[in-house]
C-alpha cells in the first residue's frame, strides 16, 4: 500500500506543477487516504488546500503535521509547520513562493 501512496503523492506533485489543482488535490488526498502520515503529502495537501483558501483543510493538515516527524527532505523545518498551524498567513505565503515540489 506505501506504494500506492508514494505513487500518488508523486502524481500530485506533478500534476501540481503542471498548474492541476484539482488533479493534485485527488492525487494527494488518496496519497493520504493510503499513508496518513507521510510528510510529504501533508505538506503538498497543505499547501493546496491554503492556496485554494480552504481554511479549515489547511488548519487540519497542519495540525497534523505539528505531530509528525518532519526531516530536512520534507522541504518545510518544524518552526515553519507550527507557524503555518498557527495561521500566521504571512509566512505560509512566503513559504509557498518558495516551496519547491519534491517527486522522490
């Protein structure tokens, strides 16, 4: 099943980059429906959630995020998580400017 959502979870990073967010959202959220804690996909979740301005989704993924176990491949350190749960806007806009989407 970790397959599956690896699988997922690079498909929605390529179709987030390709500028479809619907696609994306189905891909991650699958991705998350498969592996529930995989940083990766809360991350991307997050963050189209946040830019599509569904609020109440981004504050649930970031909250959860606050609990994972958030490594430097995640491209987001712990501080950032914790502000972002927070709702501090600012730094989550500046935080998707420079998000980079990661297909390991």
């Amino acid at each position: 099943m970790k397959d599956v959502a690896r699988f997922r979870q690079r498909q929605g990073g390529i179709l987030e980059a390709r500028g479809d967010r619907a696609g994306a959202l189905a891909a991650y959220e699958e991705a998350l429906r498969v592996n529930p804690t995989d940083v990766t996909t809360m991350t991307g979740l997050g963050r189209l959630y946040f830019v599509g301005e569904d609020w109440e989704q981004a504050r649930k993924i970031y909250q959860s995020l606050v609990l994972q176990s958030v490594d430097a491949d995640a491209g987001v350190t712990k501080a950032e998580v914790y502000r972002l749960r927070c709702g501090d806007g600012v730094s989550f806009v500046s935080f998707t400017r420079h998000q980079t989407v990661s297909f390991t």
